[in-house]
C-alpha cells in the first residue's frame, strides 16, 4: 500500500486532516504475514496500529480444554 493510499484511508475514517494523516502515514511500516504466522503472540501487549491491506485475519482464544475458538476475522480494506 502506497502512503499516499494510507493518508486517503486516514482522511475516509472522519475527523483526520490532512496533515495528521500524512504524520501518521509517515510512521507506518509494511509487514508480511505467512499464512499460519501469529501478528501478536499470546500474553503480549501491542502499542501499535494495525491497518490489514490483503487477505483475512482469524481472531482465536483457547478455551480450558486448549482447543482454539475463534472470536473474530477481520477482512481487508
């Protein structure tokens, strides 16, 4: 995804100038996930903002038993 491409999706969620999109859009760094690789491993804490550009993203937990649940996906775009 291209910054420029970044800062219109900043501006499209409302309430973002210009400006502050372009700032954010500055500090964003692409990262490529392999199908199966966690984005965020169990028991940690993230500061950062994810911006999903392709594909689908699975939300799981485990339940007691260890089994996986998944509480979400999150499409691209």
């Amino acid at each position: 995804m291209s910054k420029n491409q970044l800062i219109s999706f900043f501006q499209s969620t409302g309430g973002v100038s210009s400006e502050q999109a372009g700032l954010f859009a500055q500090d964003f760094t692409a990262h490529r996930l392999d199908k199966g690789q966690l984005l965020l491993a169990a028991n940690t804490v993230s500061d950062d903002y994810f911006y999903l550009d392709q594909g689908l993203l699975r939300a799981y937990a485990h339940n007691p038993d260890g089994e996986e649940i998944t509480t979400a996906f999150y499409a691209s775009g």
